[in-house]
C-alpha cells in the first residue's frame, strides 16, 4: 500500500535519500548508498513512492450484469 507504515525499509523511500542515478544515492546519515539498503535512521516518505501502473483496458476484469435476459433462463 502506498501509505502504510508498516513499508519495508528501504533508502528510496527513506526522507534523508536523495537519488543520483537508477543505482546509486545519497544519505544524509551515511553518505553513498545502493536504493535498496536501510539504516536505523530511516524515515517512511509517503511521496517518494511511486503506485503502481493501473491496469489497461484488456486486463480489466469482465462483470456479466445478473439481470440481463441470458442469465434469467
């Protein structure tokens, strides 16, 4: 969930990270770091997470409406 405080801690999420490139960032605590490493010092950001991709037309799921002539019989 894109909210929840129970997110595993990760420095990409962390408030004290800041990105440099897709692998590597900073830390205010403890300086070059990999995204997916964590300290004691981590701070949950809820914005620095990105939702997931909704899903597309094809891949939605399909409803049949239970009052239409076909499922009265």
């Amino acid at each position: 969930m894109l909210f929840d405080k129970n997110t595993e801690p990760r420095c990409v999420y962390c408030t004290r990270y800041y990105e440099l490139d897709e692998d590597h960032g900073i830390c205010e605590k403890k300086g070059p770091v990999s995204p997916g490493a964590h300290c004691r010092a981590f701070r949950y950001d809820p914005t620095r997470r990105v939702p997931p991709e909704a899903l597309s037309e094809e891949e939605l799921p399909v409803f049949e409406d239970p009052d239409t002539e076909e499922n009265k019989e």
